[in-house]
C-alpha cells in the first residue's frame, strides 16, 4: 500500500497548480502556501468516503510535494 501521495507544483500562467501524480485531483493557488492547503483539501475531499483499500493507500498516508522551478541562467 502507498504511504506517499506524491504532488507536482508549478507555476502556471496565473496561479501556482498542484496536480497529484496518484490521484485524479488538481488544483491551483495565488500563492505556493494557498496552493498547498488547496491540495490536501482536495485531497481529503477526494478520499472522503472511499476504502483507500481500492485505491491502494494507507489510512496514514503522507503527502509528498515537488516543486518545479522555472529555469534559472547565471549571467556571465
């Protein structure tokens, strides 16, 4: 069973968007903190109800968020 939930966050035109890489669930937030409370919410909602058995999660599953930079070029 999965102990992690691993989520993707990015910066997208606008907002900043977290997309879980385990669940169907995305989101999106002004900022990285708004952002990160919006995705463990949707992902409670999400899991709400269900057996994690199905889903093959561990009931003390933890959330794993990457964040992706956008590139960075050094001036020389």
């Amino acid at each position: 069973m999965k102990k992690i939930i691993q989520v993707k966050i990015y910066k997208g035109e606008k907002y900043y968007v977290a997309e879980c890489i385990d669940l169907p669930v995305v989101t999106q937030g002004k900022t990285v903190d708004e952002t990160i409370e919006n995705i463990k919410e949707a992902i409670s909602l999400h899991l709400e109800g269900e057996n994690l058995k199905e889903w093959d999660i561990s009931p003390d599953f933890s959330v794993l968020i990457n964040f992706e930079l956008e590139p960075f070029y050094a001036k020389t």
